[in-house]
C-alpha cells in the first residue's frame, strides 16, 4: 500500500505543470473530451507499465538519451501534422474524422518518454519492487494531473476559433519537441 500511495502521490506532484499537461491541454483544446481522456489513460497505462517493469526488471539501466531524442522528433512530427490538418469550422468536424484516439495515446507516450514522471515511477519500482501497485497509483497519480489539463483545453474549445487551437497545439509540440531534442544532444556530449 505504501508504494501505490508515494506513487501516486509523487507522480501527481511531478506532473503539475509538466509538459504532458500541456500536450494534454493543447489535445484538448482539438478534440472530444471523453476522445481525449481515453487517448490519455491508454498513453498512461502503457508508459507507467513500461516505466514499472523497466524499474522492477533493470532498475535504472534504461538508455534515457535515445529514448529522449525519439521522443522529441515524435513531438516535432506531431506540429507538423497539427499543421496540415485543414479542418476548418463545421467543415470537418472530429466525429467526421478518424478515430484520433491512437494519435492522442501516441503524442502522450512520446510525451513521457524519458519524463521525469516515468523516471519517478521507474525509481519507485526499482526501490520498491512492488510492480502492480506503484503502476496503478503512478497512472492514476499522472490521470489526476491531466484531467485538469483536459478540463481546460475542452472550455478552450469552446471558446476559440480551430486555426488558432490548431496553430498553438503546432506551437507547443514543436517548443517540446525542440527542447526534447536538445536535452538528449545535450546528454550525448
């Protein structure tokens, strides 16, 4: 019980204000709350299920840098493809496109790649070595913190126009991927 709780405890404070908050806020801000929020879990899910068993199995031996550097270019593709979507107004709207749930799950788990959200919960594993329960609290932890993102970025929705959310979700992932970029050249040399 105790690594279920500092997990979730730990991980909810580490993502306050983290750039995953941001991402999600930017998502949401383009697409259906409930879309979102199921994008989110899964991306939670699978990187806190990566980032637990990597700390059970080989504690903190993952190759961080790489991991980072992808992460990053993931980021960089995802401003791009913010871009060129050409949905304008009522022209296109998110029930008429495919499905963004996998892209959303996707950018969020590129989002926490080398995170100090997933390192936190790769340590609580390793410490711990309590697999199911610091998963569980660090995936809930991390849900408590983007739910507000995404609470947010839905009332942005609302209220702006699609080329400026459009234009900002570009904004952000290329300001993170960019920076991703140069924090894992920055560990190479």
């Amino acid at each position: 019980m105790e690594a279920f709780i500092s997990s979730l405890i730990m991980v909810a404070l580490a993502e306050l204000g983290d750039k995953t908050q941001l991402v999600t806020l930017a998502l949401a801000g383009r697409y259906r709350t409930v879309t979102v929020a199921a994008g989110v879990c899964l991306g939670t899910l699978l990187t806190n299920l990566l980032a637990t068993a990597g700390g059970t199995l080989i504690g903190a031996a993952l190759p961080v840098t790489p991991i980072k550097l992808a992460a990053g270019l993931i980021f960089i593709g995802f401003a791009v493809w913010s871009l060129l979507d050409r949905c304008e107004g009522d022209s296109c709207d998110v029930n008429e496109r495919q499905n963004p749930l996998f892209a959303i799950a996707a950018a969020f788990f590129a989002a926490e790649l080398g995170d100090k959200t997933q390192l936190t919960a790769l340590t609580l594993a390793a410490e711990s070595g309590a697999f199911v329960p610091v998963w569980v609290g660090a995936s809930l932890g991390m849900m408590l913190a983007v739910a507000v993102a995404i609470a947010l970025g839905s009332i942005a929705h609302s209220a702006l126009p699609e080329r400026t959310i459009r234009c900002l979700s570009s904004v952000v992932f290329a300001v993170f991927g960019i920076i991703t970029v140069l924090d894992a050249l920055s560990g190479l040399i």
